[in-house]
C-alpha cells in the first residue's frame, strides 16, 4: 500500500518541482489515491497553517517563492538602464528579491508601470534574484479598433464596423495617414478619454469596405489572425531538408488515393483499403492512412515552428485561406499531390467484419498518390457512373474502399456517437468576389467514407502514444453541462419530444432525441438546440475522453498542414518510435499545457473570423432585396428580441421586441419563450414564421427583420395599441405545456 508523504518530502518537492504543485499534481507524484488524497489536503493544509508553503491559484509553493509564470509590474529604470519588476499577484510576497527583466529580440519596449506575464527563473545573483521573460504584456496595448473613416474639416471619425460597437472615434488631422472619406482603416486608441468623442489615430488604410474583396479582410484584421509570415519563416521554407529513406518504408507501390472537395486548397491526407488476407479474420479489411510529413520540414524550435505554433491552424473564408505554413509546404512540398513522391506518416489498420480495429502499426514512409480525387467524382463513379480518371481505379481501390466503410459502419452504429444533421453552407463567389449564390453543401457516402478512416487513424494514435508512454495532445470533449442540458430538454418538451432524465447521460440519449424530430417540422430545431447544449471541444495534455464521438481516447493526427496539434502528436509519434530526431523536443514537453490553450484559442479566434465573413458575405447578397419578404424559423430567442433562420440561404437576422407589436412581453429563459401580456402570444424556438427584411449592411453582416407572420397567422391586433402588463413569471412556460399536452393528445 502506498504511504503518505511526510511533510518534508512534500516540501521538497514543491521545491523541485515549480511546474507541477498542484494537489492533483503532488497526488500522482506519490500514487495517492482515494481517502490518501483526503490525508494529502490534511497536510498541505497544515504546511500552509505553519507558514512554509503558501498557496496561489490551486498551486503551492515554497513560503517567500515564486510561481513559474507570474503578473508583474515593471518599475523605474536603474541607473545602469536595467528594468526590474515587482509582483502583483495575491497571494504573493513582495519581499522575494529583486526581479531583473530579461528582453529577447522582439520583444516591445517597457516602461514604468506597464503590466506584463512573465515567466520566471531563479538565479540567486548579487544584484538580483530572479529572471523574467516576457510572454506578453497585459493592458498596456492600445485597443485596436476597424471602421470607416468620414472625414470632417478637422481630421475625421471612425465608425466601427463590428456588430456590437455603436461607439465612434475621432481622429486629429494629423493621424489620418491621408485616409480617404469612406475608407476602410485600421486604428488604435490614443490618449484618455475625457468629454465627447474617445480618441484614435489611424495605424494602416485598407480601401473599399464594400469592396468584395475587403470582406474576409475586415475578419483577418478585426480578428488579429496573423495573415503575413516573418521573414526567416519564409527563408527557412524556401531551404527545405531533402528528404532521405533514413527511418522510412517504401510505400510508392501501394494504392493510395487522396479524395478531398473539389476546392481543396491542400491534401494532407491519402487512404487505401484491402482484402485481409490473414486467417483468422474473415470478412476483414487492411486500412492504411497516410498523412503529409510535415514534422520533416517544420523542425522544433525553427521559425516556421513558433510562427505555426502562433497561427494555431489554417483559417478558411470563402475567397482565401490564411495558412498555418507557407505556400511552398501547405500547396506543394506537404501536399499529397498525385504522381509525386512525399514523406509520409502512416498507420496501417486491420479491422474485422464488423468494423473493429484488431492491431495497428504506425511508420514513416515514402508514398506516391495514386490519384487525387473528389468527393463527388468518387461517389459518381461507386454509383455507376465513372469518368476516365475513376474508371482505371473502380475495382482496385475505389470498391474496396467502400467495402471497408461498409464495415466501419457497423462499429459506428454500435458506438453511437453524436448523429447531428446541419448541412453547411456554401457561398459561390464570381471572380470579382460577388455572392453569386447561397447553397447548402452536398453530402455523400464519400465525404462519411473519409470522416471514419480519419476517425479511426486519430484513435490509433492516441491509443500508440499511450502504449509509448509519450506526452501529447488530446481532442478532448467534455459532457454536456446539466443547466444547459435541463434547458436542451425544455425545448425538447415544448415541442413534444422527451428527453430521458436522472441517468448518466449518453450520446446514444441525444441521437434516440434527434430520431424522433427526425422529418418533422422541429427537425432542424431539435438539432440546433443539440448543438447548442454541447461544450466546445479543445485541447488538453490530459485526456478527458470526447463526448461527442463516444470515444475514450482521440487525438488530431490527420491533418497536420492546418493544424498545429496534429503536428504535436507527429512528433511525439517520431520520438517514441525512434524514428528521427525531429521528434517532440524538450521544450514542446515543457510547454504542452501552453501550446494547448494557446491552440485551443486560436482555434476558436478562426472559427468566429470565418462565422463574421459567412454573415457578411450573406448580408451583401440580401441587400438587393430589402422590403422582401422570407419565411424562417425562431432559431433564438432573448430579452430584446428574436433570432430568425432564413430558409433560402440559412442566414440568422434579428428582430427587435420593440418592432413586435406594441404590448409588453415577458421573456422566460427556461422555456426560451416571449409571451404577450395582452393577447397572450408565445413566440418559442422552432416556430414558423414570415418576417420582411428591414435592412441588411454588409459591413457589419447584420440583418434586420420584421415580423409578419408566426405560424402562418398575422401577428394579432397589428402593431398599434398600448403596451399591457407584464404576465406573471412563469405563464409563458405554463402556456408551452399546454401546447404540448394538446399536441400529445
């Protein structure tokens, strides 16, 4: 049985280990499990009471220490120049010895009293103490605004063009930069802000801001998604390492084929899939996944790799792509291009009839494609109708891909995971730029055929990286929080599903609701309000499973040249097979925690940047048709108003509560619902309704609706009249049961 540490071995070890102090960490450190850790919090509480180790942010430490990262406060310069810094956390003594500011190149100049994270290192000088390197600064970078700039006689104004800021600014003559009136500009905060308008100089001119073109440039700007590589990632882009057979398999003769949409901009990813000929295994399948190399050319710790780990991912926008890598690797030398040999890493799967892995084996390799191929071109050619590039690979690799998805199948069915059917939309631009036109995205067999094989080689990587006791990083998706799930099953009751309750909830609960919305009238709701219920995914150096696929264990692998995580666990393959030396380095290990949050932001700073640019690209199409009319679903509903989803091109636009009528409503957040106070009208998620377009400005992406009709019926006693009571708390909820209990009936 494992004992319980004294307090000196505890002490010590929080001395040895700055990094890892935390009561989870001390746990696992001495293999404290169960009541220990009850014993383990006795102690940590008694060493803390004595004073000899204090605690800050769940973490302890050594009393009059310092934590590894900290906030701090820059002071006054010495006489020699140097600055030093203080402390400003609580929690933390002041009195812990000079701190010395260490810059690196790069790095922004500092002043007195500018705030700043910095991460610390003890040296015990003459003079000082401790070292600090910057990581960032914290407030005392001048907010960055976008607008349009309207000049006046005395310099001008900028109007915002984010959606949620009515606030303008005012520029001096002298800090336009020359900007034209109606120009899109970039700007920062200057001065403090004392009576009227708050202050800004113009930093960069952007031109049109109704230009086609400027739309996912408003996003990259207003986003802060870095869109220009420095000058020694190009450099060391442009000298790429030739690639060698050392630690490699030649994989040039096997059948690989990239399938990917027909406006892929990189192919990062190849499959093949044959017989099983081992006995044993009837039935079965031999899957290989190969993925691009990107860990050959984008070596720890080089420019490309702090600008890569910077980016995070790739950000997609309807008329361009800002890549995590240089164009040379994203388009050419990572790209799975057909004909032409590219270092690889691959796995290579067995599974059984029935669609379960029985072993894996992972390798780097050398590997030629066979053929790059499109969704639909694929499925055209399964379903009989083949073009000269498919027809030559039908029977060998086409077929047999498919018979393997067949078998995947069958284990998915089994596992249940989340079964949510949003289509996705597409907006077709002209060459100009221009909406041409709105659609919704074609699903086929193919685009499933991939998700599965890709599904599959993520598992086996994780499931490897385990087995070889090396550190990486885990997709992770946690569970559905229970106040959003109790608000997922109001909706679900108020539209007459049920929702099971009082159990360890399961995907397999979430799809049984999601099947009986199915072809009804809430089936996009039910899956809307789905979605909405469940948690973010991230990533995280600690596995906390993925809800959403029903999975245990799930890592990135498969797409490398968009994302920074899956070249982590590139690496962290090619250490634990000894096969390179480019492998996870010492400091990627050291700062797996950091690159997680740093990546899992990025991720979430390119999705709101592609969402805006949907919106915008979207209002620019509409604004043609303002005073028509459209019919929709409540897809939201809030204290100042509804969300409507347009049917024709699925975008959302709102419509005030001001413009609805003339009564009071009451809005109740369990059932989502407004309630008239006069004529009792409950307007909730799901309903259908006819609303004209009031206003639509693409600058912002907003959309402005009037409502006309709710299911089908005028909205009762006009828009005139005067404004009642409101109900009493709880009517509208009452009301929705009602509903229900009818329609059950």
């Amino acid at each position: 049985m494992t004992q319980l540490p004294s307090k000196d071995q505890i002490r010590q070890w929080i001395a040895e280990n700055p990094g890892l102090t935390s009561k989870r960490d001390i746990a696992k450190a001495f293999g404290l499990k169960g009541d220990m850790r009850s014993e383990l919090r006795r102690l940590l509480q008694e060493l803390e009471a004595e004073g000899t180790v204090t605690k800050a942010a769940r973490r302890f430490r050594p009393k009059g220490d310092l934590p590894p990262v900290a906030l701090l406060r820059v002071l006054k310069p010495d006489a020699a120049g140097d600055l030093f810094a203080e402390p400003m956390e609580d929690g933390v003594d002041t009195d812990v010895g000079r701190i010395l500011i260490i810059p690196k190149k790069g790095d922004p100049a500092l002043a007195e009293g500018d705030r700043l994270l910095g991460r610390l290192t003890r040296v015990d000088l003459d003079d000082y103490v401790w070292e600090a390197r910057l990581i960032r600064r914290i407030g005392s970078n001048p907010l960055k605004l976008l607008g349009v700039f309207r000049k006046g006689s005395e310099g001008g104004r900028i109007v915002p063009i984010d959606k949620g800021q009515d606030k303008e600014w005012r520029v001096a003559a002298d800090s336009d930069m020359g900007a034209r009136d109606g120009e899109l500009v970039e700007a920062e905060a200057v001065g403090n802000r004392r009576l009227g308008l708050p202050q800004a100089r113009i930093v960069e001119r952007l031109g049109d801001p109704s230009g086609p073109r400027a739309v996912s440039l408003i996003a990259i700007h207003q986003h802060g998604i870095p869109d220009q590589f420095p000058d020694a990632a190009i450099a060391e882009a442009d000298t790429p390492r030739p690639v060698t057979m050392d630690h490699r398999e030649d994989l040039r003769d096997l059948m690989l084929v990239t399938i990917d949409p027909a406006d892929a901009r990189d192919r990062d990813d190849a499959v093949l899939a044959l017989p099983d000929t081992e006995p044993g295994n009837p039935g079965g399948h031999v899957l290989w996944v190969a993925i691009a190399d990107v860990a050959h050319y984008v070596r720890p710790g080089g420019a490309l790799d702090r600008e890569a780990r910077r980016r995070g991912n790739s950000t997609y926008f309807p008329d361009r792509v800002v890549p995590m890598l240089p164009d040379v690797l994203s388009g050419d030398l990572c790209s799975l291009h057909e004909h032409v040999d590219r270092p690889c890493l691959a796995v290579r799967m067995r599974i059984d009839a029935q669609g379960h892995k029985l072993s894996h084996r992972f390798l780097r390799g050398l590997m030629r494609s066979k053929g790059s191929l499109e969704y639909v071109q694929v499925q055209r050619a399964v379903d009989g109708e083949p073009d000269e590039k498919t027809a030559p690979l039908l029977e060998t690799v086409l077929k047999p891909l498919y018979a393997a998805y067949a078998s995947l199948k069958l284990a998915r069915g089994l596992r249940q995971p989340l079964e949510l059917d949003l289509p996705e939309r597409q907006i077709v631009l002209s060459d100009e730029g221009k909406v041409l036109s709105v659609a919704f995205k074609e699903r086929v067999d193919a685009h499933r055929l991939i998700e599965e094989f890709m599904v599959l080689a993520n598992v086996a990587a994780a499931e490897d990286l385990q087995r070889l006791k090396q550190p990486f990083l885990y997709r992770v998706h946690e569970e559905p929080s229970p106040d959003k799930l109790d608000a997922l099953r109001e909706v679900a009751e108020a539209s007459g599903f049920t929702l099971a309750k009082g159990q360890v909830l399961k995907t397999a609960h979430l799809n049984r609701l999601l099947a009986q919305a199915q072809d009804s009238e809430f089936d996009e709701l039910m899956n809307i309000s789905t979605l909405r219920s469940m948690t973010q995914a991230y990533y995280n150096a600690e596995n906390l499973g993925h809800f959403g696929l029903a999975l245990r264990n799930y890592a990135h692998f498969t797409s490398p040249i968009r994302r920074y995580s899956d070249l982590i666990v590139h690496r962290a393959l090619v250490r634990g097979l000894k096969a390179g030396d480019d492998g996870l380095s010492a400091w990627d290990i050291e700062n797996l925690d950091e690159t997680a949050k740093l990546i899992s932001d990025a991720e979430r700073r390119s999705m709101a940047a592609e969402r805006d640019t949907v919106d915008r690209y979207l209002a620019a199409y509409l604004s043609d048709r303002v005073g028509s009319t459209f019919s929709g679903r409540v897809s939201g509903v809030q204290r100042f108003g509804l969300f409507v989803k347009l049917d024709e091109t699925g975008a959302d636009g709102l419509v005030p509560i001001r413009s609805v009528g003339r009564e009071f409503f009451h809005y109740d957040q369990n059932s989502q619902t407004l309630m008239g106070a006069d004529t009792g009208l409950t307007i909730g998620l799901g309903q259908r309704v006819t609303v004209r377009l009031a206003e639509a400005v693409p600058v912002t992406g907003g959309l402005m609706l009037e409502l006309l009709e709710i299911e089908d019926r005028a909205l009762p006693g006009g828009r005139s009249g005067p404004r009642g009571k409101p109900p009493r708390r709880g009517a509208a909820k009452a009301e929705i049961k009602r509903r229900v209990v009818r329609r059950r009936k």
